[in-house]
C-alpha cells in the first residue's frame, strides 16, 4: 500500500516525509523532486519567505544507486529560515529565568488559528499556524513527485494550469496537448495559458496587494495517458471521484473541487451530459477498449468512480489567502478585547503554487489507486500487470 505521514513546522529546522509502499527497481533521484519543489515556490503574488527559502530534498533512506529498494523512503526538507526563529521555535525546554517569546492571542478570521486553540487547548496560536500553515505542503509536493515519477513509466502524465484569479478568467482550452498545456502554463507568471488573461491577473495581483488584500481563484489539473481501471464502485472509499476529490480537498485554502463538468451538470439535460459511444474502425487508441471511444470527455475521465481512459479533468477552487494585511477585525482571546487580526508575512495570491500542489495529491490518489490495481513489489511486476491487463482491453479480449 503506498502511504506517507509528513512531520515539521513551518518555521522549525525541517519538514520530513516518510513514504511507504513503493516498488522496487524504480528509479528515482533528488532531482525531480526538487524540480517540483521549485515550480510550488514560484509564481507572481508569492510573499517574501519563497526569497528566503530554496527547497531541496535530502534522501535519507529507500533508495540505492539511483533505485527504490522497496523499504520506506524518507526525504528531509530543511528551513533555511530556521536560524532566525531558533529562539521562538526551540524545542528545548526554556530558559530558566528567560522571558519565553511572548503569546500570539488574535486569531485571523478564516485561518486555523481560533478553532486549533480552543480544539487542543492552546493559548499561543504560534503553536496553530506553525503545522497549518501552507508551508507544509512542500512535502506533499515532494511524495508528489515520487508519484509522478511512477506513473510516468506507464506514459501518464500530470498538467496544471490557472483558469481563473479573481474576476479574470480565462477562455476555456479544446484539444491541447499534455506538452501543449504545460509550455503555455509555465511561460506565464501565473501559471495561466492564455496570455491576455494572465496581463488582467497580474493587474489584479498589483491591485490586490496595494489595498493589502488578497485574492483566490480556481485552477484545473489533467492527467493525461491514465488506463482505464483505476478506483471501484464496489465500495464507498475506493471511488476514485471521491479520492481524487478529499486529496485535493485537503489542501490549505481549497473550499471546492469538481471533475469534468462539475456543478454544470445540474443546469443540464441527460444529453448534454453523458459521453456516447461510438465504434472505429481504425483500432484501439491508447486507453480505449478495441473499436471503441466516445465523442465528448464531460465526465472528465471517470464513469462509475473508475478511470475510463479520457484525460482526467479536475478544477479546484482556492479561496483569498486568511492573512491579510490590511488586518481583519477580531478578539485578542486573552482580554476579549476587539483588535485586528494578527497579521504575519504572506502571499497576495498561492493560485499558481496550489495548482502544482494539487498536481501533486492529484498523483498520489491516482497511484495509490494504481498500484492497488496492479501491484507494488517490484516495478517489474507492475509492468506485467499493467501491460497485460491493457493489450486485453485493447484487443477487445475476455476479461474472464
């Protein structure tokens, strides 16, 4: 079973991750991970801790001469900035006769900061925001792009791109490749594929963080070259819909997500929803059963909550940032006196980071639903499993 548990504060020495489950004999170095960990901290409306951090990853364990070995993998992200918050974040007990630092007591309206006090019983909110803050997802970048690494040996690939910030939004794509989409989304500094729009977000950014205010949006991820198979209507939790879905859910900030037409399918007609059928006579593509495909994608690559071999197509929907600088109202817990809101360093806009964040949970749904399918001793078994599970469908033979 590929699983992971991450560890770390977003201002304590480092962030660690811990992944379980890959096959061996898969190759893997630093070097992609750290190519994902640098697209999270890039685009425009970042703050001033992505000029002070350069995320890189150190292996700890797992691999050997470039491969997985088929034991845990652990990866360790340090924080450069760990050195000027020593004194703030030590884990030693402190001091005797020093002043600790003092009490952070004024949540910020639509952060973690309120209900984690009154849930574990803190009175500094430091010891809230430092788990919950959105610096945490740079190990869910790095177990991304091991699950990336793994699915691209099976010719899937995972692309990202910003359709809206704001009241900008972009004109919608047809027929575009994977190559096509990224290219245009990583030429814009917001990770925008049309360049007129990404002229009225950056405007929008520049706006925003004048007035001290901040801004969401929605971005789209596909994952191109998925066989089909993948998830289950059996059970509830093996749908793959729903696991795309909590994956991307559980990312800091996002409060929707839909798949293919999403919430569009309740303004519409049964036949202007559902992809027919039609049969070739040109033989199987590549993820389509022999003589066999559909017209349209509405369902965005899924049919019963199983992958149907169509690009998968999930959007999400990211609200403005809870850190404000133009502080909101709220209480300061320790008088019950109204104040602004505690205000700390922080992004105008993270649309363009979170969409390669949701690539990366993204990829990890959809390996965990891989190897379940196919394996995951050994990279070699995969690959039998996998290739010959889909020369069956593609040749139109029993699946007895």
């Amino acid at each position: 079973m590929f699983r992971f548990l991450t560890a770390g504060e977003s201002h304590g020495p480092a962030l660690t991750t811990i992944i379980e489950g890959l096959p061996a004999g898969m190759p893997l170095t630093a070097e992609p991970v750290d190519a994902q960990l640098r697209r999270r901290q890039g685009g425009y409306g970042r703050g001033a801790r992505q000029k002070i951090e350069s995320d890189g990853v150190e292996i700890l364990s797992g691999i050997r001469f470039g491969r997985t070995i088929g034991s845990p993998v652990t990866f360790v992200v340090r924080n450069r900035d760990w050195e000027n918050w020593r004194d703030r974040m030590r884990i030693e007990p402190a001091d005797e006769g020093r002043e600790p630092p003092k009490a952070i007591t004024i949540p910020r309206p639509g952060h973690a900061d309120y209900v984690g006090m009154v849930k574990y019983g803190h009175e500094d909110l430091r010891n809230i925001l430092e788990r919950s803050s959105a610096r945490n997802t740079a190990t869910l970048v790095a177990v991304g792009a091991v699950a990336r690494e793994l699915l691209a040996q099976f010719g899937a690939r995972i692309v990202s791109h910003v359709v809206r910030i704001g009241p900008e939004e972009a004109p919608a794509l047809t027929d575009v490749t994977a190559d096509e989409l990224y290219e245009r989304a990583e030429a814009s500094p917001v990770r925008c594929a049309d360049p007129a729009t990404t002229e009225r977000i950056v405007a929008r950014i520049d706006e925003a963080k004048r007035k001290g205010d901040t801004l969401g949006g929605v971005f789209e991820v596909v994952a191109f070259g998925l066989p089909i198979g993948l998830g289950s209507y059996v059970h509830w939790d093996k749908r793959i819909d729903g696991r795309l879905a909590q994956a991307v859910m559980s990312i800091n900030a996002i409060k929707g997500v839909e798949i293919g037409m999403g919430f569009s399918v309740g303004a519409a007609y049964g036949s202007q929803v559902h992809d027919e059928f039609t049969g070739s006579t040109d033989g199987p593509e590549p993820g389509y059963a022999a003589g066999v495909q559909r017209l349209t994608n509405r369902a965005g690559g899924t049919e019963g909550g199983i992958t149907n071999g169509q690009p998968l197509v999930v959007r999400a929907a990211m609200k403005p940032i809870a850190t404000l600088m133009r502080q909101l109202g709220s209480v300061d817990l320790s008088t019950g006196e109204n104040k602004p809101a505690f205000a700390e360093r922080s992004d105008v806009c993270a649309v363009p980071a979170a969409a390669v964040i949701g690539e990366a949970m993204i990829g990890i749904a959809l390996a965990q639903a891989f190897l379940e399918k196919f394996g995951s001793d050994s990279l070699d078994e995969v690959r039998r499993n996998h290739d010959a599970f889909v020369a069956t469908y593609q040749r139109g033979g029993s699946f007895g």
